[in-house]
C-alpha cells in the first residue's frame, strides 16, 4: 500500500490519516518536485563553494593553519 505525505519541520506527515501499527517497517522513497530541495549530489561540494575564497588571505604566519588557537585566542603553541 502507498501513502502520500511531505516533510514537515523534518517529519514525515502524511496526507491520508493512515493509521499504522507500532512499530510497523515503512519504506521511503523522495518523490522529486520542482519545490523540492536539491538531492545529495547534485549540489556544489564543499570545495566549489569555496573555491573562490581558498588561498585568498595574504600575511599569515607561516605556522597559522597549526597554530590558529594560539592567533585567535592567545592559547600556548602547538
């Protein structure tokens, strides 16, 4: 049997009032709509959104990536 529903502040609420025993296996399937948020893969990773950004600050210590709590907050060295 297939029920239809959406997610709603991340839960699945179902358009039918479909009343399901406890503890009852379901199996969900992501029916695409043009609404529908992108699907994993199809969005730029990571590195593509910040690819414009990567190697851009100028004048940092060269032990800065080690030692960045030192920089920001005053802690003892690595």
């Amino acid at each position: 049997m297939i029920y239809r529903g959406q997610i709603k502040n991340g839960h699945i609420v179902l358009d039918d009032a479909a009343v399901l025993p406890e503890g009852a296996q379901v199996q969900v399937e992501v029916v695409a709509s043009q609404s529908a948020p992108e699907v994993a893969g199809e969005a730029p990773t990571l590195f593509e959104r910040l690819k414009p950004v990567v190697g851009a600050a100028k004048g940092l210590p060269p032990d800065a990536s080690e030692n960045v709590d030192h920089y920001l907050y005053g802690h003892p060295k690595q």
